[in-house]
C-alpha cells in the first residue's frame, strides 16, 4: 500500500516535471524566434545606416560648390559694406565742411555790416562823407550803436529749474556711516517701552509652538505634494531692481511741501512699499512700533543707497509713514489670503508667499487662534458687515 502511494507521488512529480520542461522549451524555443527577430531588425537597420551615410556624403558633395558660392558672396557682401561706408562718410564730411564753410562766411559777412553800419554817419552803401559827430545831437539815422552779434544765432537760455537738471549723484561707502538725520526715531517708542516688551515676550512665548507647527506643516507638506510647486496666486512680486533708477548712482528726489515730485517720485513710493514686505528688515508678528531699531537703520541705509534724500529733513519721517501704512496693508492681506481663506496648516506652508517668513507668519497664526482675538475680530467682523448710512474709516 505504501508503495503505491510512493509511486503515485512520483508519478505527479514526474507529470509536473514533464509539463515544466515543456513550458521551458516553448519558452526557448520563444526568445530563439525574438533573438532571430532581432538579429534580423538589426541588420535592416545596418543597412538603412550605412544608406543614409551615403545618402549624407552625397548631399555634402552637393552642397559644397554652393557654401564656397555663399562664403564668397558674404566677402563681396562685406567689401561692399564697408566701400560704402566710407563713401558715405566722406561724402557727409565734404557736405558739413561746406555748410560750415557757408555758414561762416555769412556769419563773417552779417558782422562786417554791422560794423559798417555803425561807422559812418549816414547810410553805410553811400558815398557822401562821414558827418561830424563829436560835438552836438548824433543824426536821426544814427541812434545806438549796433551789437555786432546782433544777427548771430543766439543759444537759448538754460534751463530755469537748476534741480531738475540734477537728477543723480554718486554713491559713497563714507553713506554707510553718515549720521543719521534729526527726525529719526523720535516717536519709536512714543506709547512706551511696556508695551513694546509685552510684544516681544509674546512673540518669544510663541516662537516655540510656531516652530513645531512649521515643522510639522513641512512635513505634511513633502508628504502630500513632494517636490511639486504650488500654483501661482495671484500678481507676481514687483522686483527691487526693476523700481531703482540707476545701480550706480542715487537718484535725486524732489520734494514739495514734504511730498516726493518729480521723475522719481512713483518708483521711489514704490521702492517703499515693497521693503515693507522684506521680512529681513521688518517681523510680520510685531507691531509697527515693536520693530528692531537695528533694522529700521539698515533699512534707512538701503533706501539712501539708491535715492538722495538730503534736499529733506523730514525725509525719514516720510519713509517710514509710507512704509508703515504698507506693512498694515501687507500683514492685513497675508491674514485673508493665508489664514482666513485656508484653514490647514500644510495647505499654508505650501501657499506662503516666499516674502514671509514662514516661522514669523505661524507665530502670527498662533496669535490670531487665541480666543481673545476671536473674539476681538469677530466683533470687528460684525461692524464691518452691519448695516450702516456712513462710510467706515477705522483702518484694516
């Protein structure tokens, strides 16, 4: 009994063996015909390459009668051109050495009239004598003496506003240390330096959790969308180089009544607004009058490395009003665009505008999520919304 059972398994494992060699050979005898395929395809393209090296040099062998035909028109080309050119410039010469010739001579021509008219006692074209003017009324014909240049071409007048014509002036390393001017930071700390210390601990209060949530929104962020750059939203950034007037000299502003005017004065208001969206020199977190006084300085120092500004005193006090009213309008549209209109934090990070520092900006998250400033900002919302017969001019 036993050994039929043996002979029973060896016989499946004979059957399988038998049906695994046959797949195999079918599979030989497969790659056999793919390999002959290819052998065969290979050779095709063999002689299609060597056709086409020998279709190649037989069109190269055409050609070359016709590029040594171009080579030599480009010469002939090129010894026309400069033929003419210097026809044409002798030519202009001889035609302003002769213009000049006849201008002068009716220059030379209109003076010695004038000077004839002016010697004799009557009319210069008669023949009488010359009257005795030395005691008594000069003649009626003869009332002033002529200028001589008085039918020269005269130049006109320069031009009346002396500072329009000074539009630049150089650029000094001696800039980076100049004093600074008398207006500057006089109001810095106008509401008191607790108050600027209560947002200082706030800010460093919430830097710790600002971080985590950073880290964790790239993390969230790699793992949904990878490498992939989110789409664009929005008008791109105005660059800095494209609003400065000269790289290698300071534009001279004009002022009038304390107010930029002139050629400079749009891109100058420009340049202001797009530093106060650089977040090296201003925390998007802080109020305007927590901002570093360090960095308020270098800011000063950048803005006078392109623009001169010494024709104001109170060109400071201008600079940053401007820039204060445009870092309230950019933190105000980071907090619709950013995190009113978007709720998730990964969803933040990858939208963030690259303008803002992306630690700063989840501090300010952190901040806007309290409950205090819910509620402060509902209640705002509902004043907003509320149905009113006056227009509202309480700020952003």
């Amino acid at each position: 009994m036993q050994l039929e059972v043996v002979l029973a398994k060896k016989a499946r494992t004979k059957t399988v063996l038998l049906r695994s060699l046959e797949s195999s050979c079918e599979e030989i005898a497969r790659l056999e015909k793919a390999l002959e395929y290819a052998k065969d395809t290979h050779l095709i393209l063999e002689s299609d390459l060597t056709s086409m090296e020998r279709a190649r040099t037989t069109m190269l062998e055409k050609l070359k009668p016709q590029r040594e035909k171009l080579v030599e028109m480009e010469r002939e080309a090129a010894k026309a051109l400069t033929t003419t050119e210097d026809s044409l410039k002798a030519d202009l010469k001889v035609e302003l050495e002769r213009a000049y010739e006849e201008k002068l001579s009716k220059l030379k021509a209109q003076i010695c009239d004038a000077h004839a008219s002016t010697s004799g006692g009557g009319d210069a074209t008669h023949d009488s004598q010359p009257q005795d003017t030395s005691c008594g009324d000069a003649p009626h014909d003869v009332e002033i003496q002529a200028d001589p240049t008085q039918h020269a071409e005269i130049p006109p007048p320069p031009h009346a506003d002396i500072l329009e014509e000074r539009r630049f002036e150089p650029y000094s390393v001696a800039l980076e240390a100049a004093a600074l001017p008398p207006d500057s930071i006089p109001d810095q700390r106008a509401h008191g330096p607790a108050n600027v210390r209560d947002d200082w601990d706030s800010y460093h209060d919430m830097r710790p959790i600002a971080l985590q949530r950073y880290e964790q929104a790239k993390r969230r962020c790699l793992e949904l969308k990878g490498t992939e750059k989110p789409p664009r939203r929005g008008r791109n950034a105005t660059k800095e180089s494209s609003l400065i007037p000269d790289l290698n000299r300071r534009a001279v502003i004009r002022w009038e009544n304390g107010v930029p005017v002139g050629a400079f004065a749009n891109a100058f208001n420009n340049f202001l607004a797009v530093l106060a969206r650089r977040h090296d020199f201003f925390n998007i977190f802080l109020t305007w009058k927590s901002q570093r006084i360090d960095a308020l300085v270098a800011c000063w120092r950048y803005i006078c490395r392109f623009f001169f500004l010494d024709d104001n005193i109170c060109a400071w006090t201008y600079c940053f009003g401007q820039i204060n009213v445009s870092f309230k309008r950019w933190r105000f549209e980071v907090k619709k665009k950013y995190f009113v209109q978007i709720t998730e934090d990964w969803e933040r990070y990858w939208h963030l505008d690259t303008r803002v520092d992306g630690v700063d900006f989840f501090a300010l998250c952190s901040y806007w999520d309290t409950a205090e400033i819910q509620a402060q900002a509902e209640i705002a919302r509902r004043n907003r919304n509320a149905p009113r017969n006056y227009e509202h001019h309480g700020g952003f």
